[in-house]
C-alpha cells in the first residue's frame, strides 16, 4: 500500500552385490522380465516433470479480483491453516504492535472459506527501548527469496518504485497451480505511523478535500495492516471503491480500512470459492473414474513388486 499508491506491478532402491552359482532361467521368466520391462517403460512416459518451476516473488497488486494462472487455476492459498510471524522490529512502531496484526487479521476471518492464520509475536528481548535509535535495515531486490515463513516485517523500502510505499506484500506462488506457498508484509520505516484511535470520520481515501485531522502525518498501522491482509490472502488493489479496504490510496489519520466493506467481503469469498479446473472434473452426483490414467509411483511400485516376485522365483 502507498499513500500515493504504487501503479499495479508489470507471485532408488540401489542394487545390492550378490555372487551366486549360475543356474539355467526358470520357464517362463522371460516374460517376467518382458512385464518389467513394460511397466518401466510406462512408467517414465508417463512420468511427470522432475524439475518443476520454483515459485518467484511478485508483488501483489492489481485488481481486487480473482486472478489465475494460465492454466486456469486462481491464485490463492491452498492450506487450511497458516502461521504469520510477527518480527520484533515492527514494535519500533508500538511496543504493542503485535496487537495491531491480531486484529487486521480477524477482519480477516468472519467468514469460513478463508484459512485461518495463527499470529506468531516477535521476540519481546529485541523491542527497541526509547533511547535506541537503530535503524531499521533496508529491503532491496536481492532480499526477495523465500524462507518458509510468512512473516510481518519493518523495513526501509529500497525497490524500484516501491521507496514511497506504505507497506508491500511480497507473496511467493506456483506459476502452474496458483498455490500461494508463502508471503511476507513490509512495513515501510520511511513513513510515520502510530496505533491511532478509532476516528469517527469515514470520508473516502485521498479524496482531494478531506476533514481537518489532528494526527499530522501519521498513519494507522492497523488500518494498513487490515489492507496489507488482503493482499496477504491474494487480493490485488481496488481502484473503483475509495471507501473499500483494498482501495489503492490511503490517507493519513484515516482508520476506516479498518473494517471490511461489502466489496472487500465479495472479492475474499470469490476468490477462495472460485472453481480450479481440477475442482471442475468432480461436478456431479458421481466420480467417473479417467481411462486409461495410471499413476506413476503406482507403476514403479507395481514394477518393484514383480522384481521382487521374479527374484523369489528365480533363486
């Protein structure tokens, strides 16, 4: 998110020795060795890519609208239940920042369709005191790499187009399926924010007029945060509905991103029952089994199991 926000970017089994007498080939082996055969032979033309495509960042944006890959599959997360580690630099903001996650979190999950997210806080030994003035690091290109862990961060943004930002979603993906397998929130350390009260203004975001505020330049982390959530679960931006938590634009003091409009709501629950081509060969009041499909570790295990078979037989 950006006060001005960004335009939307361009997510053997080894053979053991064995020194035996030789002995003349029991009938019919050879057709034991012929099925073998047979069944490897199917088994590699059958066999599927062995280096599949790791997934590349790619800041979320663009539309609030369900996106998919060229295969047809949306672009979402696939898990039922998610962890989002909170770093101990995002309490630079408030000691009781970790709160401010919590609650963007559960704007989050009213409706069931969407996984749920267990918040992980930082380590409270790092906080930073009030007579600390470390910087918080830097965020460049070559920090972009996937570790496992969805976390919420602090960061200087140093992207190309991204140093004025708000906060940037950074979400990790399978370029075939759509599945999200991670995705980490920046905090931009080169802007001011503050958990702010609940301000009973409710005006739309940058509007060119808004109502006098007494917060100055400061921005609502939860508000942002809130927003940030959104493209954590694989939203992009709205850019029609300015009163929406996933409009493109957020002003200061504003804290009405803090709860989710209908717009918000739509999107979500499109998005995480929209139908995946994989979903779309169960339609039905019965499963019609595929001809002619074997899989391919049922066709080495069926290899290994006649090994077996014409050794016992053989020795």
């Amino acid at each position: 998110m950006r006060s001005t926000y960004p335009k939307p970017a361009s997510l053997s089994l080894q053979p053991t020795a064995r020194t035996s007498v030789p002995r003349a080939a029991r009938r019919g082996s050879r057709l034991w060795l012929l099925a073998l055969a047979a069944l490897i032979v199917g088994g590699l033309t059958l066999a599927p890519e062995t280096d599949p495509e790791m997934p590349s960042a790619q800041i979320v944006s663009g539309r609030a609208e369900v996106r998919y890959t060229e295969d047809g599959y949306p672009q979402r997360w696939g898990k039922a239940e998610l962890e989002l580690t909170v770093e101990s630099g995002l309490t630079q903001i408030a000691p009781d920042a970790v709160l401010a996650v919590t609650r963007a979190v559960s704007a989050w999950q009213a409706q069931p369709e969407r996984p749920r997210i267990r918040v992980l806080g930082g380590d409270a030994r790092a906080q930073r005191t009030e007579d600390d003035d470390t910087e918080a690091p830097r965020l460049d290109e070559a920090d972009l790499v996937p570790d496992g862990k969805n976390t919420v961060s602090y960061r200087r943004l140093n992207l190309p187009g991204h140093r004025k930002d708000l906060a940037i979603t950074v979400a990790y993906a399978d370029p075939r399926t759509g599945e999200v397998v991670e995705a980490d929130i920046f905090v931009n350390a080169r802007r001011d924010f503050a958990l702010l009260g609940e301000n009973p203004e409710h005006s739309p975001s940058c509007a060119a007029q808004r109502p006098s505020t007494q917060c100055g330049s400061v921005y609502d982390l939860q508000s942002v945060l809130t927003h940030e959530l959104g493209h954590f679960y694989g939203l992009g931006e709205d850019v029609d509905d300015p009163l929406s938590t996933m409009f493109e634009c957020t002003s200061t003091c504003e804290t009405h991103k803090r709860q989710l409009s209908v717009p918000d709501k739509g999107s979500a629950a499109e998005l995480y029952l929209a139908e995946s081509p994989r979903d779309a060969k169960n339609v039905g009041c019965s499963v019609q089994r595929q001809p002619g499909k074997i899989p391919f570790r049922g066709l080495l295990f069926g290899g290994f199991v006649l090994l077996m078979f014409w050794r016992r037989k053989t020795q």
